[in-house]
C-alpha cells in the first residue's frame, strides 16, 4: 500500500471518530438537558411536596385560598382529551396516510396535499384555539341542545375535536412514509394472486408497517399530551373532575397557563410547578409504555 494510500485512509478513520464522537456529544448533551429539566423542576417543586405530600396526586379540591392543592382532575383531564383526540384523529391519520403513502405517492395531487398537512402542522395552537370558539364551539353546542345536555359548547369533547385536529399532521407524516417504504414485490404477488387493491392494504401493507404505524399514533399523542393554548380556549377550565366527554375540565398545561402568573404564595407557586413535574413523568411513562408496545409489535413481525 502507497503512503499517500495510508494517508487517505488514516484522514478517513479521523474523520470517521470525529463524527462519532460528535455524535455522541450531542446524545451526552440531550441527556444531561433532559436530567438537568427534571431536577429543576424537582427542586423548585420542594416546597409544595413538603407542605401537601403524596395527596397532589389524588386530591380532587384544587384551591389557592386555602392551600390545598390536588392534581387528579387535571390528570384525569389530561388523559381523556389527549387519548380521545387520539382515537378521533386514527382513522383520519389512516386513511390520510394510505392515500398518500399508497394511492398518489407522485404527482401535483400528491405535493398539493402533502404541502396541506405541513400546513396544518405550522398553524399556531392559539388559531386553532379560536377557530374553536367562534366556528366549533357553537356546532357542538347546538348538537349538545339535541341530544338534551347542558350546553356548554366547551370542555373536554371541543377540546379533543381540535386536538385530533392539530395531532392529525404527525401521524400522517410518518405513517406516509412507512407505507411508502413497504416492499413492491410483496404486493406484486399479492396482486398477481388475484388480490384486490384493499386486500393488499389488509393483509399487506398495514401489517407490514403496523409498528411504524404505532410510533406515528405515539408521536401524536405525545404532541396531544403537552399541547396548551388551544385547550386551555376550549377546555372550559373547570377544577373538578369531568362526569362525560361533554363537561367542562381542566388539563396540566393549561392549569399552569391559566395560573402561572396569577400565584403568589410560594406554595402556590410551586403546586404549579409540581404539576409541570407530574406532567414531565406521565408523558415520559406514556412514552416508555408506547416503546414498550412498539417493539412487541416490531418481534412479532
């Protein structure tokens, strides 16, 4: 081997474990920022975990006047609009998914609607939050009257309406993709069995991207969990625990919205702060569980 042949490669090597080792900086650098969120959240949080203990959880009474502080209605609140937006937007994350994975992979049509979704992507929450008030609140208030409940126009089901809405683009996105990755000779042999275009779909292209499919529907609730203004708009922003999809509640994050500025004693204070810390651990258990699932799907196929 010539010298300058050693050089070459020798300054390749070199390049090659500066790029690694950046790399692995920047993971270092992610982690120490994901620690250093969690325990300035945990220190700031002291002063109400001393004073109301492990009932922040579970209280049901949320109340600055007097100091008691309970987090279970905004968890539950939480939970049903993020998980009802969820199963709103899947079969539209789907269908949407399919269409442009699938369908028009190429072309204006396919560029056009893409560009849509992105669209929808980059629109702020405070819009959607108003295009909620003025256009959905009222659509739901009048079909409320219908079925003979109170109508409030807002709360939980409003709220999820527009979540579904706003999660929509990322599932899309990586559902598209996924589908668009399935191999052309699995469905050239199923085409050439006599399969039509929906069975390919069915036994096909669904089970052979369902994990990906999995991680588009966790992306969305991710973004659904943490997402403020719009349902803070739309929400009602009642401290109670909600008795149907149709009642007023609250979330974390718009609690925190709703209140961050507005508290003034310091265990007030840090009460919305421990809510920031109890929304940091059950989005990141979520998540873990939502991994969890992935990769059983991912061995099993």
């Amino acid at each position: 081997m010539s010298i300058t042949a050693e050089k070459h490669i020798n300054r390749i090597n070199i390049a090659e474990s500066a790029f690694r080792n950046l790399l692995l900086l920047s993971v270092i650098i992610l982690v120490i920022i994901l620690v250093a969120v969690f325990f300035t959240l945990l220190v700031s949080s002291m002063p109400s975990i001393k004073a109301i203990g492990v009932s922040f959880f579970y209280g049901k009474t949320w109340d600055p006047v007097i100091d008691q502080f309970g987090g279970l209605p905004f968890l539950i609140g939480t939970l049903l609009t993020s998980f009802l937006a969820l199963l709103i937007s899947i079969p539209f994350s789907l269908a949407v998914g399919l269409f442009l994975g699938e369908y028009f992979r190429k072309g204006f049509f396919s560029g056009f609607f893409r560009n849509v979704i992105e669209l929808l992507a980059a629109i702020p929450s405070v819009i959607y939050g108003f295009w909620g008030l003025f256009v959905l609140a009222p659509i739901v208030r009048s079909f409320e009257t219908s079925i003979g409940i109170a109508p409030y126009g807002v709360g939980i089901f409003t709220a999820s309406i527009i979540l579904a809405i706003m999660i929509i683009p990322y599932s899309v996105s990586l559902i598209t993709q996924v589908v668009s990755l399935v191999p052309a000779n699995l469905k050239e042999a199923a085409f050439s069995l006599g399969s039509t275009r929906f069975e390919v779909i069915k036994k096909i292209i669904i089970p052979y991207t369902r994990s990906g499919i999995l991680a588009g529907m966790m992306l969305s609730l991710g973004r659904a969990l943490g997402e403020t203004m719009a349902v803070t708009m739309l929400i009602g922003n009642s401290h109670i625990i909600p008795t149907s999809i149709f009642s007023p509640g609250n979330t974390m994050a718009s609690v925190i919205a709703n209140e961050f500025t507005e508290a003034t004693g310091d265990v007030y204070l840090s009460a919305l702060i421990e809510m920031g810390l109890f929304l940091f651990v059950v989005t990141m258990i979520i998540n873990i569980i939502g991994r969890r699932v992935i990769k059983h799907f991912q061995f099993n196929d």
